[in-house]
C-alpha cells in the first residue's frame, strides 16, 4: 500500500470514528466539552464524606469469605488487613453491620458514604440497597465510587451510568446536590477512556437519565474541572510516605491550593482528601506505609483542609482495612479517629456556615 493510500484510508477511519462518537452521544465531541464547560455550580452546601467498602463477606452471613483470609479471632488478626476490627470481621450484606457503621458516621459527623462499587450484580452492588435503607434511617447520604469502565468502552459506561440512576438516584437517601444525583469516578475508570471521551458519556447519560447527574473525577486539574462537575483525589499516600505529618501537610497544602482555585475557575465542586495514615504491606511487597503519628497526622491534614474552605472533605477512609485507612474503630485504636473526626467535622461545619 502507497503512502498516499494509507493516508487516505487512515482519513476515512478517522471520520467513521468521528461519526460514531457523534452517533454514540449525540452531539460531537467538541460540543460535548463547551457544553461542559459553559456549566457553573453555586450554592453547594459542605459535605465530610467517607470511602466506604462493602465487599466483606462471611461464611455465617453470605456463606462464604470475601476479602478477607487467614483469620485467627483469638489473635484477633485478618491476614488480608491490616488492623482488626473492633467488632470482628462483618458481612457487607448484614443490616446490623451496616446500621453500626451509619450510626458510627452520624457520630462522627460524616454526612455520607462513597461507596466502592464493581459493576451491575457485584457483590457490592448487591450491598447497595441495605446500605442507602440504614442511611436514610440516620439521615446520612450514599453515591457510589465507579471503579472501573467495561471492557473500556465508553458505551459500557454509559449504561452503567444508567444503571446506576436509574436503580438508585430517586432513593431518598442517595446523594444529591441541585436534585442531581452524584457520582464518583476513580482514576483507574477515569484513565481508562480520554479526557474528551468523559465529556460525551456524561453528555449520553444525562440524555438517557433526564434529572442528570453530578459526575466528580478523580483528578485535581483543570481539565477535569472543565469537564467535570467536581474534582477529587483519592489517595496520596505514594507522595506522603516516609515524610512527617508537617512536611505532609506542606506538600499537599500547595497542591489543594491549586485544586481549590481550579474548582472555583470552572464554578465546580472542590473536595480535599485527608487520610489517618497508611498500610497496606499486608497485600502488597514491598507494600507502602505512611506513619499516623498517633493521630497528629489526621489532625494537621483537618487543620489544614479546613482552612483551605473546600465544599467537601473526603476521608479515605472508614473501612479499607487492607491499606490500614481505615478510622472504622479497631482492636489497635479503638474509637480514637471516630472521635477525631467528630471534633474536626464540627470545626469544618462551622468555618464554612460563617465564610
């Protein structure tokens, strides 16, 4: 084939694909992002928010273990986690289980949960509903954390998307922000299709789901915020590592900066992330650790966030116990972080409502 040739037959693939995408979403690609760009959100009211794992099984509960392996209750030990928890490994499904972590957050202070959710008939999907009925008796809000993209298809995406407005955005206790449900989006699903791509599945969905939705990426950059309704990052770890609690808050305080003014730039939500530490050597090699300093760190990263005046605080997290996240109280530190984040959720509250 003659290089003319190939440019030829390269020029038309390119324009059968540019058709398709117009097709798929209904409005080319370029409309998509001006469309996304044009949107300004005001009036949006501070959340602390919580990731949140509903992918525990027990054998009693389910009939079988999920996440986690080598259990010794006497020990009290989990070799897939970190810490143990205080209440002894759970079922994700089990009511009395969900209740006495939403009554947990409504002690703490945390108006909702991002819940981890794996695709249409997951066991964490099927988690969904026991978790949005406990929440809603407690007046706590769920969405949902989309970890990944089928087969890395936009469409498939899209009828996720769907899926999930569809079965659970009119539940009273999902999270709405202007009666537009929200959704989360991680950024290993983020990175698995392009920037521009994610403007045409949000375009897609919100023609197949009217109401809309509030899509927040996983991405603390202008880009996302053109695009997204909201920008978030959900761990840091990697960068935090091996540093003091100080040189954290340092590091990461230049770079929310940079977020916040980016989320203001495009009039969207601005969420910080703040972690009580990290380790997850129990499912990895060689693993990572950030040190919690006995709380210190926890306490300086509130500090921190809160004077930066974020709409939301994210915790990462309450209850991944294989990354040793988790401020779920444990036989290692019992109620300490519960406690921690009842006195600084109160201090965020309270410096929002009067700035």
């Amino acid at each position: 084939m003659t290089g003319f040739s190939v440019l030829i037959t390269l020029t038309m693939l390119s324009m059968l694909l540019f058709a398709r995408r117009i097709a798929y979403a209904g409005e080319s690609d370029a409309s998509a992002v001006r469309r996304r760009s044009s949107i300004r959100h005001e009036d949006i009211q501070p959340r602390v928010l919580a990731f949140y794992y509903p992918w525990y099984g027990t054998q009693t509960f389910t009939g079988k273990w999920r996440h986690y392996n080598d259990i010794d209750t006497e020990s009290k030990t989990i070799g897939s986690s970190t810490h143990y928890p205080a209440i002894g490994p759970y079922d994700s499904h089990d009511p009395e289980a969900v209740a006495y972590h939403v009554e947990l957050a409504e002690r703490a202070g945390i108006d909702g949960f991002i819940v981890s959710w794996w695709g249409k008939g997951d066991f964490s999907d099927e988690a969904m509903p026991v978790i949005l009925d406990e929440s809603q008796k407690k007046g706590r809000e769920v969405t949902i954390y989309y970890e990944q993209v089928p087969e890395q298809k936009p469409d498939q995406a899209v009828d996720e998307f769907v899926y999930i407005l569809d079965k659970y955005g009119s539940h009273p206790a999902y999270q709405k922000v202007h009666e537009k449900p929200v959704i989360f989006v991680y950024g290993r699903a983020l990175g698995q299709l392009d920037i521009v791509t994610w403007a045409s599945v949000i375009a897609e969905t919100e023609r197949r789901y009217t109401p809309g939705l509030m899509a927040i990426a996983d991405r603390l950059d202008r880009p996302a915020a053109r695009i997204f309704d909201g920008i978030h990052t959900y761990n840091f770890a990697g960068a935090a590592a091996g540093r003091s609690p100080g040189s954290v808050t340092q590091m990461m305080r230049r770079r929310y900066s940079e977020a916040v003014k980016a989320a203001e730039e495009f009039k969207r939500i601005s969420c910080l992330t703040i972690i009580p530490g990290y380790d997850d050597t129990r499912v990895r090699t060689p693993g990572l650790v950030v040190e919690r300093h006995d709380g210190k760190l926890y306490q300086q990263m509130w500090e921190m966030v809160t004077a930066l005046a974020p709409h939301w605080v994210l915790i990462t997290s309450f209850n991944e116990w294989h990354e040793g996240s988790e401020i779920e109280p444990s036989v290692e530190y019992g109620e300490k972080y519960i406690e921690l984040t009842r006195e600084w959720s109160d201090k965020f509250e309270n410096t929002s409502s009067s700035s």
